[in-house]
C-alpha cells in the first residue's frame, strides 16, 4: 500500500511539474500562436496546431516529446525556429522594439536557438539557381557551397566549444545545413541533365551531361546518404525523391541501357513507388511510398493509380500508423471515381469538336449564358464544385445557360470529362 501511494505521488508530481514549452509574444495584435514540429516521418504527417494567447500574450505547451524535434512558431505572419528536447523546459521570448524585431531563449541550448533565427533556408530548388552559372565548373559551384556551409555552422562550432549548446543540437543542425546543400548541389546537377533529355530542337538541348557533373552525381549521395539518421533533415523526401527518378530511375538507367520506357501520364505512379522499394527499405520506405501516395493525392486529381498504389501499401504495412493520413485522401478519390463513372443528366451536353469561338459562341445564340474557366490541376476551381447546385438553381430560374470550359491540355483530356 506504501508503494502504491508512492507511486500515485510521483504521478501526481510529474503532472504539475510536466515538461514544457512556454511563448510569450509581446506587443503582437495576433493572439493567436501557429505551431508545425517539422522533419520527415509521422512529423510531417501533423498538422498545424493553433494555440491562444493569454492576456499577456503567453501560452505554454506540454512537451511530450520522445526525440528531439525543430519547431516552426508563428504568429502575425512571422516565424521563428526552436529546437525542443524531450523532458526539457524551454522559454521563448518574442516581440519588437524601437520596431524591431527580438528573440530570447531561457533553457537548454538557448544560445543556439537565438542563432537560429539567423539562418534563412528557401527551398533548395530555388537555391540551386543562385549558384549555376553558364559552364560554371562543379569545382567552383562546390567552393561557393563550402564557403557558405562554413559559415552558417562556424558560430555553432564556436557555442559547442564553450558548451552553450549540447551534442544533440548541434548533430541536428550540422545535419540540416550539410542535407541542405547535398540537395542544393545534386539539384544544380540534375537540372544540368533535364537539358540532356529535351528534344533536340528545343534551343537549350545538350547532347551530353558536363564529365564534372556527371562524376560529382554519384559521390553527393555517397557522402550525404539517404538513411534514417538524415530523416532530420525536412526536405529529405524531396532529396530521396530526386535521388530515386532523376538519378537512378533515368540517369542510371540511361547509362545502363535499360531505359526502355520514359515516364508518361500513366506510368509514373508505378515507376516512382516501385523505385522507392528498389533503393530503400525499411521505415525509410515505409515514410516515402506512404509520402508519395500523400502529395500526390493531395493534388485532387483523384487518379484511380493511386487507389492501386494504396492498397499495395496496405498490403506491405496493415499497421501502417501513416494509414489514418492517407485514408481520407483516397475515400476523396473513390468518391470521384463513382461520380465520374455516372452518366450525364438530361440537361447535360458534352460539347467536342468545337475548334473556334464563333462555332461556340453560335450554339448559344440569343441566350444569356454563365462561362465557367477551369482546369483540373486548379485546386480552387475544383473547390467551386460544392456550390454547383445552389449555383445551377439560381441560374436555372434566371433562364441562364452554364457552360464550362476546360484549359487542360489534350492528354488531360479524360481527367476533365470525369
């Protein structure tokens, strides 16, 4: 019974004393506080959280952490990155003065945190284009990246060395910066050989990927490896996804000669899932098929592949704990596929072979007509759809005809009618 008591007391202690991270954001119109743990795994997978700031613009937040984690704050359109252990407290202190702006941290690895919002990361794309130049040389494109690796890391060599940061936060951070520019590089790469796969006649064709470039390829994702460790990083998905089409699935298989069938409309869902199993295993490809189902259904164009990719997965991994995230997603495409699979109502008409304005302007003579613009790649538009009924209603008691046109291109040309 002593035991039992003990124990209830130590529980009882934890809760009040439970781990957490506190903000306080000062002289901010916002009371509200965005939250989004960044990484790759089921991280990515969670959604933003939105807490409310107290009258003094403060809001606290259990850490229930069981590894480390980078955060993205925001609030009034502002963000800032902490980096929060498990079992830590941590403050935050955020706000302006004489009109700019401040950030203090009280608690493990402050110093380093404050540092933080000094790094600026845009997407590694965009970042690739800061760096090539016309026949620039791998050599010079990688003395700028070095440089630049060495700055952004020397201040948290220096916090380490004096101990203001642990071991922990500074491998986190060592890992994004040198994942970072591994995927800057091999992307500088690669958009060297896109030009390679482009017809002939288009005006930046290259016969031949540059022998600098086509060496460096193979020895980035030797040094900065696709395992669990860089899944820190939080465009890891995008650097395995790269890896797996440019690098392996075309460039590898290219060189080999068994690059027999280019990616198409049809054939790209089972490439890229099938290539992500012949290159990874693991939770490492249990996260990037589980991903690659995700964004590409997050595209709302309801491909009924992806229904096919989704149940070879659960298939591969029944206690997936991703599946909760992707089911929605596919009850959306099942639902599209059963309406479009349904014929046109009687005030229906698919108009074809329709090839100018007049010829379509002429089958609504003397009529007052509503002209919808839309795509099937335009998320908004499709949005739309929800009102059509309320829509049609009104547009019927007015004597108004609805006519939709799509600006898909031809190949899309089933995906619209559905």
């Amino acid at each position: 019974m002593k035991q039992l008591l003990i124990l209830i007391l130590l529980l009882f202690t934890n809760l009040i004393y439970a781990q957490e991270l506190t903000v306080s954001i000062i002289g901010s119109s916002d009371s509200s506080l965005h939250v989004l743990y960044l990484g790759s795994g089921l991280r990515y997978f969670e959604q933003e959280k939105i807490y409310t700031l107290d009258s003094k613009g403060k809001t606290s937040i259990i850490n229930n952490l069981t590894s480390p984690a980078m955060i993205r704050l925001t609030n009034k359109g502002e963000s800032s990155l902490v980096f929060l252990k498990p079992g830590k407290n941590l403050e935050i202190f955020i706000g302006k003065t004489d009109g700019k702006r401040f950030f203090k941290a009280k608690g493990a690895n402050a110093a380093g945190i404050e540092l933080l919002q000094n790094i600026s990361h845009p997407f590694y794309q965009q970042k690739a284009g800061q760096y090539y130049k016309a026949d620039s040389s791998v050599t010079e494109i990688k003395k700028v990246i070095i440089s630049d690796i060495a700055r952004e890391i020397k201040p948290f060599d220096s916090l380490l060395r004096i101990r203001e940061i642990d071991q922990d936060f500074y491998k986190y951070i060592r890992t994004d910066i040198d994942y970072y520019y591994a995927s800057v590089l091999a992307t500088v790469v690669f958009s060297q050989y896109y030009l390679t796969t482009l017809d002939k006649s288009h005006p930046r064709y290259k016969a031949k990927l540059r022998a600098d470039y086509e060496a460096e390829w193979p020895k980035i994702y030797g040094k900065y490896p696709l395992n669990t460790s860089a899944m820190v990083f939080p465009d890891f998905y995008y650097y395995a996804f790269d890896y797996t089409t440019w690098y392996n699935l075309m460039y590898q298989a290219q060189k080999e000669g068994r690059y027999n069938e280019p990616f198409n409309a049809k054939n790209r869902f089972n490439k890229t899932y099938n290539g992500f199993a012949e290159n990874f295993k693991g939770t490492v490809l249990e996260y990037l098929q589980a991903r690659y189902i995700h964004d590409q259904a997050m595209q709302k164009q309801y491909e009924p592949q992806l229904l096919e990719l989704y149940n070879r997965f659960l298939k591969s991994y029944p206690e997936s704990a991703y599946i909760r995230y992707l089911s929605p997603l596919i009850e959306d495409i099942h639902r599209f596929q059963h309406a479009a699979s349904q014929s046109l109502q009687a005030d229906q008409e698919l108009l074809a072979n329709v090839n100018t304005l007049d010829e379509l302007v002429s089958r609504f003579k003397n009529k007052l007509v509503y002209v919808d613009m839309w795509a099937t790649w335009c998320g908004p538009c499709k949005a739309e759809f929800e009102y059509n009924p309320g829509l049609q209603k009104f547009l019927k008691a007015n004597q108004i005809e609805m006519l939709y046109i799509s600006m898909d291109k031809p190949e899309a040309d089933q995906q619209w009618q559905q």
